[in-house]
C-alpha cells in the first residue's frame, strides 16, 4: 500500500460521502418523478345545507348526503 496522510485521507472521506449523498438525492429525485401524481377514482361533493363532504364513485354525478339525506352533485373543479 501507499501512505496516506491525515489530509488526503479526510479529502477522499469527505469527496466519497458527498458522492454518495448526491447519489442518494438523484435516486430520491428520479423515484418521485416516477411516482407522479393521479387523478382519484371518485368526486368530491359538498351538501349545499349541511356542508358536510362526501366522496362520489366518478362513474356517478350525483348521489344523497350520508348526513342529511339531500340529493347533491359532484363538482367538477379541477
């Protein structure tokens, strides 16, 4: 083997953990890009007298309040 002072041996230490915590953050970055985000299964409806919120299958545009009974529809804001 070769001597290594204390110098180079804290510069090569310090170059391979940088390396490694870039490699880190690159991997982290291309798996959220991988898992983006999607558009949900359901709607959101709000009753107009109860205001309570509920979830609608997307295949349906209306359906009644669990709350209060009320007929509502989905809203379609994106």
């Amino acid at each position: 083997m070769f001597p290594i002072d204390f110098k180079t041996g804290f510069l090569v230490y310090l170059v391979l953990a940088l390396a490694g915590l870039g490699a880190v953050l690159i991997a982290d970055f291309l798996r959220e890009r991988r898992r983006a985000w999607r558009l949900s299964e359901a709607h959101l409806c709000r009753c107009p007298v109860c205001h309570h919120n509920f979830i609608l299958p997307r295949t349906l545009t209306s359906g009644e309040c669990p709350h209060c009974g009320r007929t509502c529809h989905a809203s379609r804001r994106r």
